[in-house]
C-alpha cells in the first residue's frame, strides 16, 4: 500500500472529527411541530408526531403561543381528508431539521471517531490482509451512515469514501488482486424530495389554527373542548391579537359554542325520551313499538341536520338491543301461553286436595325455631314430621311439567330436609348433645332456603315471562 495514499485517508479521518459537539446538538430537545397539509388547501399544526390508526389521524394540536410546554388539544381528523404525500415530505423535513439540530453532530462525532480508530489500527495493522479488511469495514460503516442520519455531512462522508476507495484499490493492488468489490461503493447521496419548513405559528396563527380543527373534526365533543380552547387562548392573548380581530373572533367562536352546546341539549333529550319510550315498550314486548321507536329517531335526526351522528349510533344501538330483549321476550311469553294448560293443571294438582304450599308455609314457624335452637315442643317436632310426610307423599303422586321439575325436586328435598331437622332435634333433646343440636339447626336452615327457592321459581312459572 502506498504510505502517501494511508496516510491521506488517517488526515481525513482526523478532519472526520469534529473539535466539540455544537451548541444546537446539547440543547435540549423540544417537540418537533409536524404539519397536516388538508386537501382543501389549509394546514394544521402537530406538536409532536401525529398517529395514524386506520381511517383517522391522532394528533395534538397548540391551542396557544408557541412556549416550551404549550397549551395542547387532542383532536381525530379523518384520513382521508389528508393529502398525505405532501404531509410525509414535511414530516421528513421536520424530523431531519430537528435531528440536525438536536442529535447529528453528537452521532457524526461517534461515526468519525470510530473510523478514526479502525484507521488508527491499520497503521499498525501486521500485514495487508489485515490491513485491507480494517479499511474495507471502516468504508462500508461510513458508506451505510448518511441513510439512516438524513444524509448529515454527506459531502464530507463523500470526500472520506473517495480517499477510503483509493486505499483499498492499492491494498488490492499490493496483494495482486485487481477485483474491486463493487458493494463497497455503494453511497445513498440522493436526498429526497423535501418540503420546505414552515415558520413556528404565532399566537393568532395558533387560535386560527384551532377554529380550522373545530371545523374539520367529525368528533362534537371535539369541537367543543376546541372551541373553549380558542376562547381560552383570547382572553389569554387579548394584548398580543388584533384588537378587532380578537373581539370579531371571540363573538363568532362564542356563538358557534353556543349552537354547538344547544344542539348538543337537543340530542340529550332525544336520547333520554327514545330510550325511556323504548324501555317502556321492552317491557310490554312491544316489538311493532320499538320498531316505531328506531323509525322515529331516524327522522328527528334528519330533522336535526345530522350533527351528532356518534350520538345517534350510540342511541339506535341502545334502542336495537331493547328490541332485541322486546323479541325475545315475546318468544318467551308464546312459549308460556302454549304450556300454560300444564302449568294451571300443575298448579291445581299441588293445592287439592292437600295445599302443599300452604304445608310448607304452616311448618316455616317450627322450623325457625330449630334453626335458632330457640326450642321446639314435642308437638311442633311431631307436626314437623307429620307434615313433612304429606307433602313428600303427594308431591311424589304428581308428575310437574317438564319446566318445574327443578322446582318440584327442590321442593320434594326441602320436606326431606325438614323431616330430618325435626328427628335430629329430637335426638338432641333427649341426649342434651349440643353438636346434634347444631346439626338439627343446619338441617332446619337448609329446608328453609330449599322451600324458598322452590315456592320463588314456581311463582315465576306460574305468570307470563317479564323482562329482567
């Protein structure tokens, strides 16, 4: 390798370096102000990056005069209100001023010393195939840098890969090969198309900026929170704006909430007398009523221009699902109708000749009192017992539709459970055993919730289906 040709490339590489790192670069680093460019021609400013989340864009817009932490809106724009090819090229234009000016000299530091070393190490570097395999790393990490740093420095990156390229051919050389791997020469100089950065908005710029996002947002609640945003911002400013300006925009802005907050009642009680409406006829399975309820919705929406669409999705889907559970509950109410004969002949069957129901209700007292263990004669035990097998042997006679059975069971097992409470506590008694005496207790306890639940499910069978 020829002395004179390294040691331009090491000069290089010390000229790579920078002395310090730039003020700009150890400033802090404060939000980048993304641009929006609508297709109608107007633009909107993004403190920060803005989203995109399928057919919306997120963004957080400065409601106010452009400081360190400024006032912020959260706004949703639709998508395709956007022209997004010239929003890219901004954004590209933004994020690489913002890089230059916050990190590139710091990362161009890095990148120039680490050549700077791998250089450093071909000078003491034992043969040229060591020698030449240093270089060849140091020119392809130089070569790959601009692309991924918005092509910082490329000039001085471009004169380091020439004399870089210059080493490696004679390092070729000196070892007989003449080849030339074509991919070291590979250098991404071409910039993109850049869209030319736009002056930070002042504070008149940033209070136009949030009435033109009250104006494109779909979202009311938006435009609202805008529209008080902007008043904020005015009163905030009133000796920076425009005298006449700010009073002509603080009446127009007032009177725009003011429609906004008046519809906004117009929808609420839309909604508060369709679902009440809608509930009423729920209730009644009214499924011709609620369908009523839907048609009549629509047309006062239309009515109404159509200005809170979410607000109607939200109540035509509240009022769907109430005709939903209005159609279901009539099928249940069919369903009774057609086996009510068997519910009355059941019915009939459990209260002649002996009113099973009302057995259950006589032996309730007597069976407290074992619960509480707050005494039982021999006659309340025996009529415990008495009773317990009435109602055992005519409910074993009756065979209940097939909707009671569970019912009937539970029924069936309460006097079981009855039956015994009352021999336990007789035990009991007899041998003054307070464990056994418990024991009765626990047995009363669950006889009565057994006869409850059953004498519950049984009433509602025994009416029409009511919605829950």
């Amino acid at each position: 390798m020829k002395r004179c040709t390294l040691a331009g490339a090491l000069m290089a590489a010390c000229l790579l370096t920078p002395m310090r790192a730039s003020a700009a670069a150890l400033a802090a680093d404060e939000a980048t102000l993304f641009r929006l460019f609508l297709k109608d021609g107007t633009t909107l400013v993004s403190y920060g990056e803005f989203a995109r989340v399928g057919d919306r864009v997120v963004l957080s817009i400065p409601t106010g005069a452009p400081q360190a932490s400024p006032a912020l809106q959260v706004m949703t724009l639709a998508a395709d209100r956007v022209d997004w090819d010239r929003t890219n090229r901004y954004a590209h234009s933004a994020r690489a001023a913002h890089y230059i000016t916050t990190q590139a000299e710091l990362d161009y530091a890095a990148i120039s010393n680490d050549v700077a070393r791998t250089l450093n190490e071909v000078a003491v570097a034992p043969d040229n195939a060591k020698r030449l395999a240093l270089v060849e790393r140091a020119r392809k990490t130089l070569a790959e840098w601009p692309r991924s740093h918005f092509n910082y420095r490329a000039a001085e990156v471009r004169q380091m890969l020439t004399l870089l390229d210059e080493a490696i051919a004679d390092l070729r050389a000196s070892n007989g090969s003449g080849r030339f791997d074509l991919s070291l020469t590979a250098f991404a100089s071409d910039s993109p198309v850049l869209e030319p950065l736009l002056p930070p908005p002042t504070l008149k710029d940033a209070i136009e900026q949030t009435l033109l996002a009250a104006r494109v947002t779909d979202s009311s609640a938006e435009r609202e929170a805008l529209l008080d945003a902007a008043l904020a911002s005015l009163d905030r400013g009133a000796g920076a704006l425009p005298a006449d300006w700010a009073t002509t925009t603080r009446a127009e802005t007032t009177a725009a909430l003011q429609v906004e907050r008046r519809i906004d009642r117009t929808y609420r009680l839309l909604s508060t007398r369709m679902l009440a409406q809608g509930q009423q006829r729920a209730r009644r399975a009214d499924v011709r009523g609620l369908e009523e309820v839907l048609a009549t919705i629509r047309r006062r929406d239309a009515a109404l221009g159509r200005k809170r669409p979410d607000d109607i999705n939200s109540l035509m889907t509240a009022v769907q699902t109430q005709l939903d559970a209005a159609r279901g509950l009539r099928l249940a109410r069919d369903r009774w109708a057609l086996r009510a004969p068997e519910f009355r002949k059941y019915r009939a069957a459990i209260s002649t000749p002996v009113d099973v129901l009302a057995l259950v209700a006589r032996v309730k007292p007597a069976l407290e009192d074992i619960k509480a263990l707050a005494g039982s004669t021999p006659a309340a035990l025996a009529g415990v017992g008495r009773t317990a097998a009435r109602i055992i042997a005519r409910a074993s006679a009756i065979v209940p539709p097939e909707e009671l059975r569970p019912a009937h069971a539970l029924l069936v097992s309460a006097a079981q459970m009855a039956d015994t409470a009352a021999r336990i506590r007789r035990e009991a008694a007899l041998s003054a055993d307070m464990t056994r005496a418990w024991d009765a207790s626990s047995a009363a306890a669950g006889a009565l919730m057994l006869a409850s639940r059953a004498r519950s499910e049984m009433q509602v069978l025994f009416r029409p289906p009511q919605l829950r």
